[in-house]
C-alpha cells in the first residue's frame, strides 16, 4: 500500500484498512435490512453478467480470487448479487462525509480488493464491462446533477455542512456560496462539488509573464519525469509513461518524445476545476474515453486501488486532452491532460474552449464531477528551466494551489 504520512495517496479511501472494512460491513448491512428494486442498469449489468460467459467469469472469480487470510478475511464481497446490490445503493444516494473513514470513492472501496485480482484486472480491461460501467455512472452523475442529492448538504456528522467537513475543505469562505440558504444557494450535489473560489482566493502567478507556468489545479505533486519514450512498458513496476498511449495515438506525439512529464492529484476535498497553466491557442480539446477501475498488476495486491497505479491509468483511463500552442515560443506546444479516476470519470470541457480560442494563463477550462482525480502537464524536451520546489513531489501531501507558480520556461 502506498501510504504518505499515513495516509492513502489521494485521500480518497480512508488511511487504513479497518477504517474501510467498518464501513462497508456498515453498508453490507444497511443493504442485508432492505430488498431494494434493482435500477434499471444495474438489472443491464446483471443480464451482462448471465448472458456473457466471459464477464461472469471475471465477475465471479475477482471475488473468489481475494485471499481469506488475514488481511483480506473481512473482504465482505461474498458474491455477485452482494456486488450488485451494494453498487445499487450508492448510485441512487449523494456521498456523505466521514471525518476517519470513506468520504471519496464508494465504489472504489466496494471493488477494492476483487479489482485488484488476476481476474479483476482482467475484467476492468474489458470492453464490455467498461462500457457497462460507464453506463452506471452516468446514471450516478445524472443523480448527482438532480436536486435530489442536496439532501446529503446537512449539519449532521455525515453531512457536508458540519465543523468537520468545513474544515477539511479549507473553509467555505473562500468559496462562492450563500451562507444563510439551507443548502448554501447550490442546486445539486454536484454543483456543491464544483464550487468556485471567490475572486482573488487563488491570484495567477506572473499573469504577464508567458515563461511562467502554473499549476493548473488544486493538487498534490506526485511525479516529474524526463526523457519521455514515445512507447514503454507502462504496466511495470515504476510506471514508467508512454507518450503514444498517454496522448491517444495523436500525431503531435514525436513532439514530446524525450520532453517532461508533471503530474499531480486532487482529493475529493479539493477544488475541481481546471484552469490552462499558459496562456496560448487551443489546438484540440477533447475527450478520451478509456477504463474506469483498471489498475497496474506492478502494485501487487493493493487495496488502494488506482490510487498507487496514478502512472499507470494516465495511459488507459478516461481522460482530456487540451493541446495549447503558447504564446512563449519557448514553451510552443503543450498537452494539459485530466485524468479520471475510478468512479471520478466525468471529464467535462468548458463549451468555449474550442480549437483557436486563445486562453489566458489561469483561465478556467472545465471540471471533474465527483471525486478526487490525476493530471498531467507534458512538455517538448529542453522546455523546462526548473520547476518551483513545492512542485517537486516529497513525503507528505504538500497541497499546491491552483495558479501558484510551477515552472519556469528556458529562455
């Protein structure tokens, strides 16, 4: 398990093991005490699982495939129809804080050991099941866009208005938001999630000079590489990235090769915007579909899931791409790259930002939906003088502000 200071890289599991096996035994029960309707896709992925022989086998043997010994023993995922009826329940609820256990990434932790299999890392690199978890994610986000998922906005301990809660996100009050509505003026969980600074919380570094790169989201540095290959062994140990894989096969890649790589990640407490860390053109923005619970065999059986497989699932997950030529023809053409992450996939480009929209450095771009997720910044060989010393990934969560400085351009 990869554990810094200890806690999960991310933030989005709780920082142990008997943390995460309380909770779900709580959720196997709250789901034992009720017989609730199936929704509709999960019905779909019931009938996928009976009808095609391949995915039940991936389904049934990533739960056999958990060892029982000790720490795996309290594994609670006893079968398939558990699994369904356990990702049933959270995709018709808003996510609810815990202060020391789960309050990032529920069905991250209802998969954790079984994705994490021989058979689990099978399944979740399949088409079909990857397509069918989409599907049920997309329900989740449409509930978590709805009203109906204001109601987890409350004082009590597991609500996202109590002491706890707020201080964890740092305050609300440098945040947009009115303190005297019953659900501080948002209009669905999901809005809540995608708050917005007040004007001046977060300043722009060097706004006027190109040479200045900043960091375009409210993360914690978690690798800087060099000498990028166009093609490596992404799966192994190390995680090293593969240009070609990472840039979905775009024909800017010879570009890159040799050049630099920063990445970071977000936890679900954080601010989920995204913000150009240069000012230039948008060449191309868009999104990549790809996996959702796909993680490295490298890892071992780790329960974190993708948390340790940050390297590994730039190259495969569900991500956008914002191809920028900037304005400092030192810096000429960058990629920003969003990467979602387990159920943290709802990668959502602003409208404006369309090929040959000129953006200014720190001018918002798009949005995560739910969650704590990675991102990337990749840049041509010989672009990068130096990177700031907070960029440069330490023990410890050291959060970087978004639009603090990150790296400085050669001259």
């Amino acid at each position: 398990m990869f554990v810094k200071d200890g806690q999960r890289v991310g933030g989005w599991l709780p920082p142990t093991q008997e943390a995460l096996e309380s909770w779900l035994t709580r959720r196997v029960a709250l789901a034992s005490e009720r017989d609730k309707e199936l929704h509709p896709v999960i019905e779909e992925f019931r009938e996928l699982i009976d009808t095609d022989p391949i995915v039940r086998l991936y389904m049934t043997e990533m739960i056999a495939q958990v060892p029982t010994t000790k720490p795996y023993s309290e594994r609670h995922l006893k079968s398939v129809d558990q699994m369904l009826g356990l990702i049933n329940d959270v995709i018709t609820e808003g996510p609810e804080f815990n202060e020391t256990e789960l309050s990032g990434a529920p069905l991250n932790a209802i998969l954790d050991w079984a994705m994490g299999t021989p058979a689990g890392f099978a399944a979740f690199r399949n088409d079909r099941v990857n397509a069918i978890f989409k599907k049920i994610l997309t329900v989740w986000k449409e509930f978590l866009d709805s009203p109906k998922s204001l109601y987890v906005l409350n004082e009590s301990e597991t609500g996202w208005k109590c002491k706890a809660a707020i201080e964890g996100m740092g305050g609300m009050d440098q945040y947009i938001y009115d303190p005297k509505d019953k659900y501080w003026g948002y209009k669905s969980w999901n809005d809540f999630f995608t708050r917005t600074f007040k004007p001046g919380q977060r300043p722009i570094a060097s706004p006027d000079d190109d040479k200045v790169i900043v960091s375009g989201c409210e993360s914690t540095p978690y690798a800087i590489k060099n000498e990028v290959k166009q093609y490596d062994n992404f799966w192994i140990k190390g995680q090293p990235y593969s240009l070609q894989d990472m840039l979905a096969n775009d024909e800017s890649v010879p570009e890159f090769v040799g050049g630099t790589i920063y990445q970071a990640f977000l936890s679900s407490l954080n601010y989920h915007r995204w913000h150009s860390p240069v000012a230039g053109t948008i060449k191309k923005a868009f999104v990549q579909p790809g996996t959702y619970y796909s993680e490295t065999e490298a890892e071992g059986m780790d329960p974190a899931g993708p948390n340790d497989s940050q390297g590994y699932i730039a190259q495969v997950a569900t991500r956008a791409l914002f191809f920028i030529e900037a304005d400092d023809p030192a810096i000429e053409l960058m990629c920003m790259m969003p990467v979602g992450m387990a159920e943290i996939s709802s990668c959502e480009i602003n409208p404006k930002i369309k090929p040959g929209y000129h953006v200014k450095k720190g001018e918002e771009i798009g949005c995560f939906k739910y969650g704590g997720s990675t991102h990337c910044l990749v840049f041509r060989p010989g672009v990068i003088k130096e990177f700031a010393p907070a960029a440069k990934p330490q023990p410890g969560v050291q959060l970087m502000h978004m639009g603090s400085y990150l790296a400085t351009a050669v001259d």
